[in-house]
C-alpha cells in the first residue's frame, strides 16, 4: 500500500490514508508526502506513471540499490542519497538507500533500512504547515542522512587511536587484518560520500541549476560543506590506517632482514671451516698432513682463527 500524508486545513494537521493508487483529482492540499515503503512493485509503477514521471527517473528510483545521484526532468527531480546503516566500521552489510522524487507541491519517497532507528531518522518530520514545508523536509532527510555518517566516524577517532598506540607498542597480524577490513569499509564509505558531495558542489558551480528552485545558496552550501567534510575525514582516517599498514609491513620486513643477515653471517663463518673439515675427512691414504704430530691443533688453530677473523672483518665494516 501507498501511504498518503496530506494536510488538511479544515483539522488543522496532517492526515494519513493508505491507497493503491492516487487519485486523477486529488483534493488534498499540497505539500503531499507518498511513502512507498510499503509499496507493491505494481503499485509504484503505477504510482510513476500517473505523475508522468520519465521512465529513466522511474527507473533510476525504483532501484533497490542505486549510486548516489541527482537527476531532473520536468516538474520532478530525483535526488538518491545513502546513508550508513552499520553500527560501526568493522563491516558494510548493507547500506540505508533513500530514494526521493520531488516537485514543489509533492514528495515521492523510498527508504530501506536495515536499521529501525535510522529508519525513523529518514522519514520527513511531519509538523506545522509553511510555505516552504516541502524542501524542509528534504533538508532534514539531507542532514539525517549526513548523521549517520558522523556520529560513527566521530567514534572510530578514538578506536583508530587505540589501534595507532597498539601498532606502535606491539603489532601483530591479527591487528593488520583488523586494520586491512577498515580500510575495505572507509574506501567503499569514501566512495558514496563523494557521489553525494558531488552533488552539491556540481549545484554550487552552476548558477541556474535545477535544486536552486527547491533551496537557497546558503542550504546547498551547506549540505556541501556537510559531505565534504564527512569526505575528508574518511579520506583521512583512510591515509592513516594505510599508514599503519605500511608502517607495519616495513617493521616486520626490516625485522626479517636483521634475522637474515645474522643467519648470513653465520654461514659466511661456517662455510671456509667446513670447507676445512670436509679436505681433511676426505679418505685418501696419502694426505702429507696426517703425518704431523700437531696437525689436528694447528687445523683447530687455523678454524678458529678465520672465525675470530671474519667477526672482525664483519665488525670492521659495520655489518654486523
């Protein structure tokens, strides 16, 4: 079912009617809000196409899962905006998809979300009747849409913290992998931020664009102004848990290093005494030096003196 909410001067408040299609004579006095929650697939089409909507809006709206767009044709303009569903950042399940259509006199809304709350944030706040009731409506869905985004990034601030102290004091590989899935998630985040800060900055360069019928320059700036900065600090955030990725693969490669250059020297040490051992274990029945009385000792002697050797000469030139 179609939810109508319309306002009825006669009551003095909003009133709600639940159809299946809307009416050729409408009687209710605009601003009219129809929410297509609940909506059949049958019904919205029908819906779209007696407000003679253009198939590509209609079909663009109709989309459960759309990028962040604005597009106008006619009276209406389609505005799709997504908000962040997720409690946190440690995974995208699925995103809260608003989908509007809009003229001066009526709203056309879709909202999915899998989170109740959020749901009740991204429905118009049905209040007094104003000249200018339409567009507030659409502001206040900006701007919840805007929230949901902050709060969550306002909060990982200090779980990023946390992460940069643990990192720096002791890193492991399940903390990488931690910060590996962070980084999947604020890339997709930084993703739709910059559709929707697009948006609005596209509308602040172009002096007859099409949302300055629906809202002053002062609102379009600052809805910009509201994504851009949610961009940059998912851009940040990004840069600095990339940081530490790389921070880290350097710790543990230079760590790798020292390890083989020990065991390089090492088998710099050992390789001229085996080398030694494996002349003199060698079977010959006539090997001149087996006959010296202190041949084992001088070989000993000699072992043992290109050992000492080779640690000095390894010192001499600071590689070890």
């Amino acid at each position: 079912m179609i939810t109508l909410h319309y306002y009825d001067p006669e009551l003095g408040g909003w009133q709600q009617q639940h159809i299946t299609r809307l009416p050729d004579t409408a009687r209710h006095t605009p601003p009219l809000w129809l929410d297509l929650h609940s909506a059949t697939a049958a019904e919205e089409q029908q819906l779209l196409q007696d407000l003679q909507i253009a198939p590509t809006m209609a079909e663009d709206f109709s989309r459960e899962r759309h990028p962040p767009k604005f597009e106008a044709q006619h009276d209406f303009a389609l505005l799709i905006l997504r908000g962040y569903a997720d409690p946190d950042f440690s995974e995208v399940t699925q995103h809260a998809q608003v989908n509007l259509l809009f003229s001066r006199e009526v709203l056309i809304s879709k909202v999915q979300s899998p989170d109740p709350a959020l749901l009740a944030q991204l429905q118009p706040q049905l209040g007094m009747l104003s000249s200018n009731q339409l567009s507030d409506w659409v502001k206040q869905l900006l701007v919840a849409v805007s929230a949901s985004y902050l709060g969550k990034l306002l909060s990982f601030e200090d779980e990023l913290s946390e992460i940069e102290d643990r990192m720096l004091h002791k890193g492991n590989d399940e903390l990488m992998a931690t910060m590996m899935r962070y980084r999947s998630v604020l890339r997709k985040v930084r993703r739709n931020l910059a559709y929707q800060k697009d948006i609005f900055a596209d509308a602040l360069y172009e002096e007859q664009h099409v949302l300055f019928k629906h809202f002053a320059l002062a609102d379009l700036r600052d809805f910009y102004e509201k994504f851009e900065r949610l961009h940059s600090m998912t851009e940040m955030y990004y840069d600095q848990l990339s940081d530490l990725v790389h921070g880290y693969l350097s710790t543990t490669s230079h760590q790798i290093n020292e390890r083989m250059k020990v065991l390089t020297i090492v088998s710099s040490i050992f390789i001229p005494l085996t080398f030694l051992a494996g002349v003199y274990g060698m079977n010959f029945r006539y090997m001149p030096e087996l006959e010296a009385e202190n041949g084992y000792f001088i070989t000993l002697f000699i072992m043992g003196a290109l050992g000492v050797g080779s640690l000095l000469w390894f010192k001499f030139r600071k590689w070890w």
